[in-house]
C-alpha cells in the first residue's frame, strides 16, 4: 500500500469511518419511528445508504409515512444524533494519531459525507477534530449521494487537489465505489456495520485497514 504522506490530500467519509456511528443510526432510525408507531423495516439501512441527507428526509416522508416536513424530521435526526454523537459515539481507533500525522506531512483533509453539514460539523467538533479539516462536503452540496463520485470530486475541488493526488477512506462498497469513480485512491476500513461486506470491500478498494495505526510509519513493516 502507497505511503499516505506522498498523497496532496486525504478525503474521509465520516460515518462507519471517522466516527463509529453506524450502529447509533439504526438506533436512532428505530426510536424515531418508534415515536410515530412506525415499525424499523428490516431493509431500512440498505435503502437509504445511497441517500442523500434530504432524500432521507423525504424517504421518512413519503415512504415510510411520516407526516411532517423533510426540514422538521431533519432537524428531529440532528437533534438526537447530536446527543449521541457527543455522549455515546466514540471515534475510530487512531483517527487522532492519523489526522495529526497527515497535517504534520502537509497534506489538505477534508471530509465527504452522506451527512448533512450542520451534522458533520456538529459530529467533527464533538469529538475536537474538526480543526483539522479544510474543506467540508455533504452529498447534498454536491448535488448526488454516493456512488456517484459528485461528493468525493467536489472535496478535491475545495481543496485545489487534482483527483489522482488524492487518498479516500470509506467503510462501505457504495463510497469505495464513490471514491474510485472520482479517480483516487480508496483505503477501506473496517466497521462492525459493514464487515460482512468485507470481501467486496476489498475487491473494490485499492487496500484495506483495520485501524488507521496502522498507516502510521512506526507501525509499518
């Protein structure tokens, strides 16, 4: 695997990669529902994964019979994740070490996410990292979810990186997918969420990571 400091820039998903929250969206989309008499249908995560944040919004609305406004049911999910992402939600191991390391080399950071961006920088600054981001995209800025590679394109954009300079980390196939599809590298890492989608993962990706330690030279060989 290339050594990430020769990369101009390093991407992250935030969900499932960053932050170890997948689980805390199954919760929250059970309590949530739970509020509305709604029951959590089994097939739930696997159709909005490829959502943007307000696709969800309209998802919850129209086809699972919500009935409020997407912005209301979107400030309900900030709420309570918020909450979460603050108390219960713990980061990846070694995202601290790695962020420090890949400023310390000089690389450009930034995040691309299904998320919306209050979410994103709420979630970034609950845990103090958001300080080493450059540049911030949600899906919805970017106009596409993922696997369409619009989110990953227009964080290289932000930060002035061509594609092929850049590094992407992501927890699950469609941001792989994303990643690829924009022309950069992909690492994957693992996730209780998505582990049993490892051998895809790693088909897709151009390596694969347990914890991000293990990108760090002291760790290496």
């Amino acid at each position: 695997m290339r050594d990430i400091s020769t990369f101009s820039a390093a991407i992250f998903d935030m969900d499932g990669t960053l932050v170890d929250s997948m689980s805390m969206w199954s919760d929250i989309d059970r309590e949530y529902l739970a509020k509305y008499g709604i029951p959590m249908p089994p097939d739930l995560q696997k159709a909005i994964d490829p959502l943007t944040w307000e696709e969800c919004e309209l998802y919850f609305r129209d086809v699972l019979g919500i009935k409020k406004e997407p912005e209301e049911i979107g400030r309900e999910w900030l709420d309570m994740a918020l909450e979460k992402y603050e108390h219960e939600v713990p980061l990846k191991a070694g995202v601290r070490e790695v962020l420090a390391y890949l400023k310390q080399n000089g690389l450009s950071i930034g995040v691309a996410s299904s998320s919306s961006r209050a979410m994103i920088e709420g979630a970034l600054g609950a845990h103090d990292i958001l300080r080493y981001f450059d540049a911030i995209v949600s899906c919805d800025e970017a106009g596409a979810g993922k696997p369409d590679p619009a989110c990953y394109l227009a964080a290289a954009e932000k930060l002035g990186k061509k594609p092929a300079d850049c590094v992407v980390f992501e927890d699950l196939p469609n941001g792989i997918r994303a990643g690829r599809s924009a022309g950069m590298t992909v690492i994957a890492v693992d996730d209780a969420y998505s582990r049993p989608m490892d051998e895809e993962k790693k088909k897709l990706a151009d390596g694969y990571i347990r914890d991000f330690r293990e990108l760090l030279p002291r760790n290496k060989g």
